[in-house]
C-alpha cells in the first residue's frame, strides 16, 4: 500500500511550526488547503495531554468558525492522532505565511479563555468530561510565545531529507 503523503514528512527533521500539508482541487474549481499546526517537536518533547488538546479542538474550532474573515472559509479543525498538533482545513490556495495573524489570534484567544468551553456538555459532545482548560491555556501561551511569535522559514516550510 501507497504511503500517505502525511506519512513521507521526515518527523526526526520537523519543528513547531505552521506547514502546508496538501492542497486538494474540489470539482468544479477551487482549491482546501490543509495545515499543520504543529505544537510539539515530533518524538522529543511530550505531547499535548489528550484532554488539554480536547480542550483547544473546542475554542479553537469555535473561534475560526466565528471569525468575522476567515470563519466562512474553515473547512474543519481538529487534533492529530499523534498530539503533537491539530489540522486546519482552509478554502483558498494558501501558504504559511496567509494564516500566521490568524494563528497568533486564535491561540492568543485560548491562551486568555476564561468561561465554560464551548460544547462541552453531554448533549453536545462525545466525551464532554474528558477537557483540562488549565492547561490548554498554558499549551497555548507557550506556542503563541514561543513559536507563533518567533516564525522563521525553518518554521514553515517543512524540512526536506
């Protein structure tokens, strides 16, 4: 079987950063641009606890969803199964660098979150228990400050073999 294109990225090489992972064609024109939002260095740093990963698929998907620019343009957020980061799917043939201001927003917004998380009751998600607010925020403050703050090429292009 054909190794998935995700899957050909050389992790021992891979920073924090922000990455374009595919751009798919749509029928009839038009172009979904997937990131990765990646949070951790792939294999050397722990990842991002499960339930604090929940936590910012909530706020962050809330927040693109809700945002006055880019909201009608999100396809769809969502954490990676390693949690080391989340994908951003975005209508548009984008790069990087477009979605950096939207980045810095949406993690600055978790960072500063106080209140109940969106959608997190019994009625409207699977496992509404399973959320750590806490530390999504600290997660969040130290990539915005860290990484979102600080991007090179290094962090947006990724590394090649």
């Amino acid at each position: 079987m054909k190794k998935i294109a995700s899957f050909t990225i050389n992790h021992t090489k891979l920073l924090r950063g922000i990455y374009v992972s595919r751009k798919d064609q749509l029928e009839g024109g038009g172009v979904v641009t997937t990131f990765d939002i990646r949070m951790k260095v792939p294999n050397k740093e722990p990842a991002v606890s499960v339930s604090a990963l929940h936590t910012i698929e909530h706020l962050a998907a809330t927040f693109l969803r809700n945002h006055p620019v880019w909201g009608p343009k999100i396809v769809y957020w969502g954490p990676m199964g390693c949690c080391t980061g989340n994908y951003l799917l975005v209508q548009g043939d984008l790069e990087s660098r477009d979605i950096v201001p939207l980045m810095q927003e949406t993690f600055k917004f978790i960072a500063e979150y106080d209140g109940d998380i969106p959608g997190a009751t019994a009625r409207d998600c699977g496992n509404y228990i399973l959320h750590n607010l806490p530390m999504a925020k600290w997660e969040a403050r130290k990539y915005l400050i860290e990484v979102l703050n600080n991007l090179t090429e290094d962090n947006l292009n990724y590394p090649t073999d």
